[in-house]
C-alpha cells in the first residue's frame, strides 16, 4: 500500500519524455503543416461560390445546384482541415509542455508506430478505439 501513496507523490512514474533530438524534427514538421492548412484553408474559402459577393443570384436551377454542391465540398474540407489543424495545434502544446507521446485521455505512451504515422496523435490507440465505439 506505501508504494501506491509513493507514486502519487511522485507526479508521473515511468513517463518517458523524447529526447530534444527527436522532438525538433517533428515539431518542424507539424509547424509546416499547419501553415501548409491555414493556406489550404485561406483557398477552400475563395473557392466557396457563397462567399463570392459577385456571385449571380438567378435562381437558376443549374446555377443554384452548381453553387450548392460547390460549397458543400468546400464547407467539408474546410470542417476535415479545421480538425487536422486542431490536432496538430494539440500535439505542438504537447511538445511544447513536454508531454508530446503521451495520451491525453490516459496518460500512457503513444506507440511510437501510431506517431510515426501520424505525428499529430494525442490519444493512444486504445483511447481512440473506445471514442469511436
């Protein structure tokens, strides 16, 4: 029982933290990402025909649709880009505070797999399957 009160005196046992070596060429990455997202995004918006003042307003049914379905792919794009952005914006938090790796829903380490692939991860695989049930 003594070891149990140990450990929570003791903050975070067993965390392991990456080396600065390591951090710095993800932090890059994610940095260019994000800009690379906020351009994309600053895009998906002109392409919008609804924020176009110029726009015609004919009420013709073609144009109508043609416009519709425009911008509903962009407003779908924009929502997938807004949550990549989130994502990485979290994970450079985590970098910053030095706890990139680490799942924010359990505080276990991240498969080091999972962050290679998706360097933006802040929740383990465990955590992200029992969000999606």
């Amino acid at each position: 029982m003594a070891r149990g009160k140990n450990k929570k005196k003791s903050g975070s046992p067993g965390v392991i933290k990456f080396p600065g070596n390591i951090l710095e060429p993800i932090r890059s990455f994610l940095s260019r990402e994000e800009k690379r997202l906020d351009e994309r995004k600053k895009r998906l918006e002109k392409e919008d025909p609804f924020t176009d003042a110029s726009r015609v307003v004919d009420n013709a049914p073609d144009t109508d649709a043609a416009e519709q379905v425009t911008h509903e792919r962009t407003e779908a794009l924009r929502r997938e880009v807004d949550r990549r952005l989130i994502q990485i914006r979290k994970a450079l938090s985590m970098i910053k505070i030095g706890r990139y790796g680490t799942c924010e829903k359990c505080g276990k380490m991240i498969d080091t797999d999972r962050l290679m692939v998706m360097p933006e991860a802040t929740v383990c695989i465990e955590c992200e399957k029992k969000k999606e049930k």
